[in-house]
C-alpha cells in the first residue's frame, strides 16, 4: 500500500492518460490506462467532451482524402484538414487564401474544443506543435484514433502571441501523413500584441515553405515503403518548393509594412531565404513567439518545423516594381540540391519561390516598435544542472538514428535518465556526434516546453557550408525546435512547467521521427517536499475516513474486502480553520498500485488528472464540523474485480491545485472480489 510519500512521487506523473469511463466499467480503465509497459496507443479510448469545460470557441476538423488543383492540369490526391466553427468566433477557423493551409486563430486565455475526425484510412492524431498541454491533448501517437474514430480536444491556451501550428503525430507514418497535406497554423494573439498594432489582417501574410515532388499525373511521390533505412534516413527532399501549396506563388502587395509569417513545414529539408532587392530580413518573432527587440539578419536560415516573422516595409519601393523571396534548399547532409529542384530560373544561386509585385495604392506606414515584448523569466542562474548538463546525444548507427543509443520504445517507456522535475530549470545539451554514422544536421524538438538557445559549440573541423548555414540562425528568443549542424553541441535552457505527464523529444526531420528518433520523457510533479497534511498529525487536525457503511469506518490502513456492487462511504472532518468556507471534495483512483493517478468528477468520469486544475467530485458550500457523503453510489458502484487505491482529500475556497489538498495519507485498498 503506498504511504505519503509514495503517493506524493506517484501523483507527480498524474496526468497520464485517462478516458472518460464511468467507475462501472474500471477492468477497461485499467487495460487502457495502466503505465505498464505493454501499453499501446491502440489501447487507450478517445478523448470525449469533458462534463464542466466550457469553450469560448468549439470547432470540428476533419482530416480526410480530397482531390485539389494545385498544378495546371489534373487535380493532386491530398490529405487534408477540413473545419467548422460550431461554436464562437467564426473567423476562428479560415483557409489561406487559395490553398487547402488551415488556420486557427486564438487569443491567448480562450479555452477550445476541438472535435477531430478521422476519415483517413489509417489511424492519426494531431500534435499542436508549440503550444502548452496537458499530456492526453498532446497529440502523443499512443492517443492516434483509427478511421471513423473521434478524439476530442480541449484546452485553455496559454501562450504568448506567436506562430504555432498543427500536424499528424501517429508513429511511423508523421512524414508520410504531413507530406500528403496535413498540416495547419495556429496563430495566437495577446494582449501584448494588441496594443504594438503590428501589421494585422491582409497586412499578416502566412509563406508556409515545402518542397514535393510530382510524377507526370500531379500526383505527389514519396519515398518507398516500407522505410529502406539507407534511404529514409537522408529525409525526403522533394524536387519542387512550394508556398502555402503553390508552385511559383505570386501575390500583389500594397505599398506599406506587412508581417511575413515563415514557416518551413518540409519534412526534412532546410532553406537560407533572402530578398531579391538586398534588403535584410528585420526578425520581431520566433518559435515562441515575439522577441523582446528586433533583430536583422543578411538571410535566414532555417530547419524544418521552424518558424520565423519578418518585418518589411515596401512604402518606399515604386509601384510596379516587384520583389522575390529566395530561396536556397539544402538537404539534411546539407549538400545544396536548390539547382536540381524545378522553378523559376535561379538568381545569384537562389531560386525565387515567391513574387511579390508592389500595387499602386500606398497605405501609411506605422514604424517597428522598438520594443516588441517581455519575456517570461528564464534564468541561467536558475539551473539546476549548470555543471552537468542533460546531454542528449544524437548519432546513426548502422542504418538506425538514434538519441543516446536509444530508439523509441513503448508508447509510454521512458528511462530513469528521462524524468524530470515540474517547475525546475535545466539546462539540455545536444551533442551531434558524426563519429558514428552520418554527417547530418540534425532539427530537435521538444513538447510542452520553450528554451532559449545559451550556446553553440561548433565541430572543430566545420564545413564552409556549415559555416554558412550558421550565420543566418535566429537563436533569439524562445525556441521549440533548434536546428544541431554535424558535429555541433548546443545548449539550450528550459523550464518545466505547466503540464506533468509524458512528452516527446525528437529529431524533426520527419523521417527520422519515424525510424524511431523520439523518445519520452515524463516530467513529474515536484511536490515531495511541500506541506501537506496527516491524518491527525502534527500539520493538519482535518480528518478523513473511509467505510462501507455509516456505522463501519475503516483505519485508513487497513484493506477492505468488499463484494462487487458495494458502496463506499467517505467522512471529512475539516481543521477548525476550514469550517464554514468552501469545501471541494476530491477522490483519486489508482487502479494499478499508484503508477495511474485519475481524477473523478460528480458524475463518476475518471478524467486526467491536471495538477493545477484537479477535477472536482463534490463542493461543499459551507464545511461543517463532519461531512458524510457516498462516495460511490448508482452508476458509481466498484463492479469489477481487482484492487483500487482511493485517496480522499479537499480543498478550500475555489482551488482545484494538487499543493492545496489535504487528504488521507494511507488510501484506502479496496479489493473487489
């Protein structure tokens, strides 16, 4: 039976996966959500509505098989993401203008609920890349839903203003499933963002860049499969780069500024993108969002699911005249492929692929602001690792990519190595070692985190190319992705927060991802050491007991043998400080010894258990001196054999925050027989 501080480690990775199941059904619960290791996404139940939340804006998206225009001639085979608002803003949810790129436009503190619907002939998910999440709305692949299946998404978003956006993340089939169409924006805006009045609407242009290669029907290649690993480990660069889905995209622009939002959403290829007319490319945005300054760079270079916003102003250039983004394509060994691709003729080694003609109409101009934004607190002091870094490091060998001589495993394995603490600063260091396999660069990702990139130690024998490369890195800002050049060991600091659970760290050239260079990581609750109450102990006079009856109270550590359809009853008896205040009533189930922690609401739902934002069973308007309820009754009732822990507990006032309960330290051992 697990005491407090057992119970405190095993709450730290509590939001592991849960479906909404009622307590009638928990043998299902258990196969689906215990953190055994033969867990498989094929296992665990989709996601439904959640009883409670209530969203500001509710869509629907569809991913499913639908034929396009994107080249002159016959009509390309995607696969795509299809949306309504159901609820809401209705400019929520948009199209760019002449593509099949959805985009989803959010306010930061807006909660969403996404109904997603996967009409694809195989199994999918989506990952919403940048964005903070509890770990079941992830987009994790062990939560992929088969055809004709429905995940339904929720969450409050969190973020600053910035370009995120959103893709498949099944295991083995992201690169193949992204590079038939499924992808998306998500822009987010704050109040911050407001008030700089940046260029907005028609002035806030999207250029999402992907190469793709087309046989002589339009319709898209890709590489063999099953994956020929000599082959699928150089990544897939396509003989064709495309914006927002168009070959040789071409645009009016008027006279004025506008925020160019670049986005490489190639599956493995990397581009230096420069101006045509000389000009520098004034940076005000990264992956996390706005800089605190502008920066400039001569060119831009950038690694696949990378995404940076430029500034320009085209007030002073004469109408008619017209400017191009150039591009230079190198693949993940970065050898330059650009003059090997198809397009428009090359200028000064660069092939243009997207043309902007300036319009007659100027509108007035409002300068850059020089300061864009504040950055939340990130501290190289604040490390906790500063003499040793976590070091990740990434190599092949023998035809398999690799993190730390690791592929990735079970949907939930992860290692000693790979557990982290809430609400810690750390610092990663990825050491590209070309020792072993190819010289490759190598774009690393991490979920539910942003970093800030400290320092890049170069191979000691780089490349001219890799030298090049490297001057137009934007490492400014808060990062999700970093792109690592062979040889190359980069520092990034982070901080974990706000969700615990299970997160992916991996390589984003697609292909990789796919071969298995991926890993979890689990970040867990630090609470061990916080106050929090005992039964009748020295920190807390607040009692809660457990029974099966009112005239049948059970010692907290004792094990109840209770046959199937029993009902237990629970009693609080609050400290005398609590008495008369709010009083929310919160019940944990552990199904499998402590490794699931699941939250239950009044309707008897196992939910994930969110630390910051726990589930409530009860509340309690006004506590009194004892507080008997049912704790399991009707559709409640423990029907199925096995051995629960229950964890009774409450907080007062309005918090819901795992720090804030006092509960009983020893649960309760139902053995149902």
């Amino acid at each position: 039976m697990l005491n407090r501080r057992e119970f405190l480690q095993a709450l730290s990775s509590s939001t592991v996966a849960a479906s909404t199941l009622a307590l009638g059904t928990l043998s299902a619960a258990i196969s689906s959500l215990s953190m055994a290791q033969s867990m498989t996404h094929n296992m665990i139940a989709p996601a439904t509505a959640t009883p409670g939340f209530v969203p500001d804006v509710e869509l629907e998206l569809t991913a499913r098989v639908e034929s396009l225009a994107l080249l002159p001639g016959q009509t390309t085979q995607l696969w795509r993401y299809v949306g309504t608002v159901l609820f809401g803003d209705a400019s929520a949810l948009s199209v760019l203008d002449n593509s099949h790129i959805p985009v989803i436009r959010a306010r930061q503190g807006q909660k969403f609920r996404i109904h997603f619907r996967n009409q694809l002939p195989e199994e999918s998910t989506i990952h919403w890349h940048g964005l903070h999440m509890v770990q079941r709305m992830d987009g994790h692949p062990m939560y992929a839903i088969p055809n004709g299946a429905t995940y339904v998404y929720e969450f409050t978003v969190t973020n600053r203003a910035g370009t995120y956006w959103f893709h498949p993340h099944p295991h083995e089939r992201t690169g193949f499933q992204v590079y038939n169409g499924l992808s998306g924006l998500f822009l987010v805006t704050d109040d911050n963002e407001q008030q700089l009045q940046l260029p907005s609407g028609e002035f806030d242009l999207p250029l999402i860049v992907q190469d793709r290669t087309f046989n002589a029907s339009n319709q898209l290649v890709y590489l063999p499969g099953p994956p020929p690993r000599n082959v699928w480990m150089q990544g897939f660069t396509g003989q064709t780069v495309l914006v927002n889905g168009k070959q040789e995209y071409s645009r009016t622009l008027k006279r004025t500024a506008y925020r160019l939002r670049l986005f490489n959403a190639s599956n493995a290829s990397n581009y230096m993108l420069r101006w045509s007319h000389g000009a520098d490319m004034t940076v005000i945005g990264t992956d996390g969002g706005l800089l605190e300054t502008p920066v400039q760079r001569a060119y831009l270079s950038m690694a696949p699911a990378e995404r940076i916003d430029v500034w320009i102003d085209l007030s002073q250039l004469p109408a008619g005249q017209d400017i191009s983004l150039l591009a230079e394509s190198f693949s993940p060994a970065l050898s330059n492929v650009t003059a090997t691709q198809t397009g428009a003729a090359l200028v000064q080694g660069a092939r243009p692929i997207a043309r902007f003609v300036m319009d007659s109409e100027q509108v007035p101009t409002k300068a850059l602001p020089p300061q864009l934004s504040v950055f939340p607190p990130l501290n190289l002091a604040d490390a906790i690792n500063t003499s040793s870094p976590r070091t990740v490091v990434l190599s092949m060998m023998q035809g398999q990519v690799l993190l730390n001589g690791r592929v990735f495993g079970a949907m939930d394995e992860y290692t000693e190595d790979e557990i982290v603490r809430a609400g810690t600063t750390e610092i990663w260091e990825f050491a590209n070692n070309v020792a072993t396999g190819m010289q490759m660069s190598h774009p690393m990702h991490i979920h539910n985190v942003h970093f800030k990139v400290i320092e890049r130690i170069p191979a000691a024998t780089e490349s001219a190319t890799a030298r090049q490369i490297r001057a137009g890195f934007v490492d400014d800002g808060l990062k999700d992705v970093v792109q690592v050049l062979p040889g190359e060991r980069v520092r990034v600091l982070l901080k974990y927060e706000p969700h615990a659970g299970i997160y992916l760290y991996h390589c984003h050239i697609l292909e990789h991802e796919d071969l298995g260079m991926m890993r979890n990581f689990m970040i867990r609750t630090a609470l061990a050491n916080k106050p929090v109450a005992t039964v009748g102990g020295a920190l807390s006079s607040a009692r809660i007991e457990l029974g099966i009856s009112d005239n049948n109270w059970l010692a907290l550590t004792e094990e109840l043998q209770a046959p199937a359809n029993c009902h237990i009853m629970a009693a609080i008896q609050p400290e005398s400080s609590h008495l008369g205040r709010q009083g929310n009533i919160i019940v944990v189930v552990s199904p499998d010894g402590g490794n699931t922690l699941l939250a239950v609401n009044g309707q008897g739902q196992l939910l994930p258990l969110d630390t910051s934002n726990i589930q409530v069973f009860s509340t309690v308007s006004r506590l009194t001196s004892r507080h008997e309820f049912s704790l399991f009754n009707g559709m409640m009732a423990i029907a199925d054999r096995g051995v629960y822990d229950l964890f009774v507990g409450y907080t007062v006032d309005e918090s819901r925050r795992v720090e804030d309960i006092i509960y009983n330290t020893m649960p309760l051992r139902l053995t149902v027989r």
